[in-house]
C-alpha cells in the first residue's frame, strides 16, 4: 500500500509517498480502507520534526484522523464487520492506504455523510466535546468562551456549545474572521455561529467578557501563555480554564492569588496520547452522545478544502498559509 513519510523533518516538500508493507489487523483489530484522511496542525509540527506520535507509532508517519471502510477484521471482533463505515483518531499514520485499530476505538459515520466530511469529524469534535464538557464540566445555560474560536476545534466547540443549551462567546484577532465565521455556520443552516463575538486586541477581552456576561464558567482556550491572566480575568469565581493549544506561547506568570482567593482551576488536556482505554471510552460517548446529534443535523463537520490522497504537500502548504477557515482533507477515490 502507499502512505506519506517524512524520513527528514522539514517543510511540507519532506512529505514523501511511498510504498510500505500493508499491515494485518490482530485478534481485536480491524482493517481500515481508508477514503479520506483529515489534516490537522500536529501533523504540521510532526512533519518539523516538533511532534513526534506516541510510543509504538512511527515517527516518519504523520496523520491523526480517518474515515474508510472496513476491509477485514481480527478473530475476536464483535462489534464490526467488513463494509462498516468507521472513522476515529490514531496515535498517527493516517496518511495512509490502509490501517489498522482497536474494533472498539473505531467511531461509527453518522448517516448522510460522505467520508470528506466525516474525516473533519473527529478529532475538532471530541476534543471540544471533552474540553468543554467533561473537563470544563459545562452546564446548559452557562458561559463558554472559545478564545481562537475559527480554529477548526473552536468551531465544533461553538456548535457543541449551541447544541447542548449553554452559551457562546467567540474570539478571534480579527473582526472579519468572527464575521465570516459567522457566515459560514449560517450557510450551513445555523442561526449564527456564536452568541458574542469579541475582537481580541492587544487589551484582551476580560472586561468585555464581565460587563456582558458576568464572566465565564468556562474557558477552552487555544492562545496559551500571552492569553493567561486575560483569560483569569474574564473567568467568574469558580471558573474553569482547559487548555487545549499553545499557539501564541508556552510561557507566562500566575497571580497565584487570583488563582487561590478565586477558586479558578486550570486543566490542561491533549487527545493523541491518550492510553487505549481512554480511547475507547471517548468513542463511546462520541457513538452515544454525539452521532445522533450529527444525524439529526445540529452538529456539522466544517471542511474548507479536499485535496487528492497524493497532494499531501499542497495540503500542508495551506495548512501552513491559515488562508483556511475550516477542516482540509485528503480524500482517496
């Protein structure tokens, strides 16, 4: 079968598609033909060389997401039979013809989707899903605030955060990226894409959060460092900030005071190392709490671009502009 490698760290050009070694799905396993293959920025970071997957998978083989269909299955599976439509998140080395996963790790496709979109589904989906509501521990009717909120696990935080009866505020460094957010979840049958949409300055947005608000419960936050203090601020007493991305900085000071006479409490969570059992744990609440949400329309997977399964390089080429304003795909026919 063929699958990119990048057997020297660099620029989207070190992407290489090359011919391995199919693999052969064991007991508990199944074996994935896979049609479509979702493009996130850790695949970028790994293609650097700044990434590397987990133990077990091969550092020369990036990708994260999936969707295909089921080609064979392991003596001890139950669960899922050859023809299944299946996508889900792997440790790594999705950008591939064929791969292997635990038959219970496998999430279903929801009806009425094609494998492009279901490639976008996964991994923006459980991770807001987990941020917000199993580590943010968000309740219907609270306040949520999404800060970088047009990254692609902001807008299916914004969707989750609509769907499940809280309340949104978005913010991004550009009016026009709230706005043509805002455009692009009404073309797809949304009412609007956020319920507050703040600009995020140079002076942050704490003070705008509290006059219109009373402050957040939540904060699922993707700026890091710079964003901190900010983002205690803007958190009402008792709130809870999840980390989920670092893109404007790793480091910055604490007001441990803040932190302490506040109650705030700081969680910090990522979705690729994560052992197999929690694994399989996310993709039965995804298989039960979410897939009927896709299937009767309230949460939709938001691609930007498909590119064929051998333009990987011209992918990440885009990736890297963040020209994008939804999931990129590569989709295999």
């Amino acid at each position: 079968m063929r699958a990119w490698l990048v057997e020297k760290p660099g620029a989207p050009e070190a992407l290489e598609l090359k011919t391995v070694d199919t693999p052969e799905p064991g007991p508990d396993e199944i074996l994935v033909d896979v049609r479509a293959v979702g493009i996130n920025q850790a695949d970028v970071l790994q293609r650097k060389g700044g990434y590397p997957p987990p133990h077990g998978y091969d550092v020369r083989r990036p990708g994260l997401e999936y969707a295909g269909t089921v080609a064979a299955v392991g003596d001890r599976v139950k669960s899922r039979a050859v023809g299944d439509r299946v996508m889900g998140l792997i440790g790594g080395g999705s950008y591939a013809e064929q791969l292997v996963v635990h038959e219970h790790e496998a999430l279903t496709i929801p009806a009425h989707y094609d494998f492009e979109q279901a490639a976008a589904m996964p991994e923006a989906f459980l991770t807001a899903y987990r941020a917000l509501f199993l580590v943010g521990e968000l309740a219907a009717g609270q306040w949520a605030l999404v800060r970088g909120a047009t990254s692609g696990v902001g807008q299916a935080g914004l969707q989750l955060i609509n769907a499940l009866g809280a309340r949104s505020i978005a913010t991004s460094r550009k009016q026009a990226r709230l706005d043509e957010l805002d455009k692009r979840f009404k073309a797809l049958g949304f009412d609007c894409a956020f319920d507050i949409g703040l600009e995020d300055g140079d002076a942050g947005v704490a003070k705008a959060v509290r006059e219109q608000t009373g402050g957040a419960h939540v904060i699922m936050d993707f700026v890091g460092g710079p964003a901190l203090d900010d983002n205690m601020s803007a958190l009402r007493d008792e709130g809870r900030q999840v980390q989920v991305g670092l893109i404007g900085g790793r480091k910055s000071e604490i007001d441990m005071g803040k932190l302490l006479m506040r109650r705030l409490s700081i969680n910090a969570m990522t979705m690729r190392s994560l052992p197999l059992e929690r694994k399989i744990m996310l993709a039965k609440m995804f298989n039960d709490r979410l897939l009927p949400l896709f299937e009767a329309g309230k949460l939709k997977p938001m691609v930007d671009q498909a590119f064929a399964f051998d333009q990987a390089v011209e992918a990440h080429r885009m990736m890297e502009s963040g020209e994008h304003a939804g999931k990129l795909v590569l989709v295999r026919e």
